[in-house]
C-alpha cells in the first residue's frame, strides 16, 4: 500500500514574547529576545494510503500543530514531511474570513483550490444544504456561532473531496445530530480508502473511528501504532490524570515547559 504522509523529524519551534515591545525588538535588534517554545520535536510517522489516525494528547500536546502542518497551513522549522495528494484540514475556526459571508468563503476556497465558476456553482447548493445553513449563509461569518462556523468548514472541506482529511475538535461543537451525520461522511471517505488524522477529546470516537494512533506529550511523540495498543496507555494515562488536583497538573506542564527548556539549553551548547 502507498504512503499518503511520512514524517521524519518533524520539529516546530515558536518564540513567546511578553509583549508586542520585545516581539519588535527580536525583529529589529541583534539581541535575541523572547523565550524559544518547541510545539513539535523529532516527531515521525508513516501512514499509508486509507489509514486513520487518531491524534491523542491534552491540551497543549502539539496535536494542532501537527494538524496544521499536514495541511500545509503552517511550515516545520527542521525535519520533513512528504504529502502524497491534495490534504483538507477541518478544525473549530474552519480556515473561514469572517468578513465574508458563507457563500463568499465557498466560492474563494473553491477557486483557491482551481475549481472554476461552474463547478462552484454546482456544489454549492450541496454545502449549504449540509452545512443546514440557508437561513444564514448570506450573512459575514463574523456573525457565526462557533458551531456554524464548524458546519460550514466540515461541508466546505469534505465537498471538494481532498485525499487526505484532518478533522481538527470540528465535532465538538454543534448538535449531536450534525456530530452524527459528519461521522457518517468521513465514515463514507474511509469505505472510499481515504487517508485521515482525527483530533478528539473522544477517546470513544476515536476507537470507533480509526485503525491507528499518534500520542503527543509536550511535542514529543509518547507512542505510535494500532489504536488499541495506544489507545490502552492513553486511556491508562487519562485515568490517573483525571484524578490529579489542579496543583498536580500545573506540575506536570510546567515539568514538560523544563524538559524543553532543557533539549534547547543542550542544542546551543552543542552547537557552540
């Protein structure tokens, strides 16, 4: 079988500045300024053509990060990562212009991707049709709940039939009707051998959804493989973090924020 995504090393570093001021003074000034964050580090994987993969980690574990760089939204700063096909990414935010309205966001998204006037036209009754937003769509999507907002990227995104699927938190917001009939979409795309990562803070979803798994912790990758393997530790993991106090998980973040302060601190002695 073919692989639609292999990444090797795939590492994303952001700076985190205490204000507009310093993030200036980094830009202009010699002195390095702000503090060095790795949202990702050494990250690698391989999925093959119809897998789904099931993102896992809490917050802050680097899933959208890797979300967004399948997708081609944002770049890594070292390593690589090969997309065979044309990748669509669904997240709460959609990818929407909030000054435009619904159909104007259809229309630039599909000429965007290539598809002519005509085409648009033809798909476009569809997308407002699922995304049960007729009422609405004539209207700046600034205006939009967030909920609108996740149908309206859902119909936009599953419409132009991409090769590959990232499906971003898009089914926690919205009605359990709409979550259901999204479910019964991708559910289509995966008879059709699609390729597609899922985020969800539904370990439920993910077992009934995806053959494998990806656990994410501060960045780094904690496991890969079958979904129930990793989806066991996951699960084992949650238990005993669920229980923990507030104090117990701010240890735990800021234990994560050290070790990457240390793996920075040991890079530039290394490259010194």
């Amino acid at each position: 079988m073919s692989k639609a995504v292999v990444a090797n090393n795939v590492t994303k570093k952001f700076k985190l500045y205490e204000s507009q001021s310093e993030r200036l003074k980094d830009l202009l000034m010699p002195k390095s300024f702000g503090e060095e964050f790795f949202a990702l580090r050494n990250v690698s994987f391989e999925a093959e053509q119809g897998d789904i993969i099931g993102l896992l980690g809490v917050n802050g574990s680097g899933k959208s990060t890797l979300s967004n760089i399948i997708a081609g939204i944002v770049p890594e700063t070292s390593g690589d990562i090969q997309i065979t096909g044309e990748p669509a990414i669904i997240d709460i935010s959609s990818g929407l212009n909030s000054k435009l309205t619904g159909r104007e966001n259809i229309e630039m998204k599909c000429l965007m991707l290539g598809f002519t006037k005509k085409e648009i036209r033809n798909m476009e009754q569809n997308i407002i049709e699922f995304a049960e937003m007729d009422k609405f769509i004539d209207q700046p999507v600034k205006s939009y709940s967030k909920g609108m907002k996740s149908r309206l990227g859902f119909s936009i995104n599953v419409s132009i039939d991409p090769d590959i699927l990232i499906v971003d938190e898009a089914l926690s917001v919205g009605d359990k009707a709409f979550a259901k009939k999204s479910l019964e979409k991708m559910q289509e795309f995966k008879e059709r051998g699609k390729t597609m990562f899922f985020v969800s803070h539904s370990l439920g979803q993910i077992r009934e959804f995806c053959n494998k798994a990806i656990w994410l912790e501060f960045g780094e990758m904690k496991a890969s493989g079958p979904l129930t393997e990793v989806a066991a530790e996951y699960d084992q993991f949650l238990k005993d973090y669920n229980t923990w106090t507030k104090k117990q998980r701010k240890r735990f973040r800021q234990r994560g924020f050290a070790q990457q302060s240390q793996t920075e601190q040991s890079l530039n002695t290394l490259v010194k």
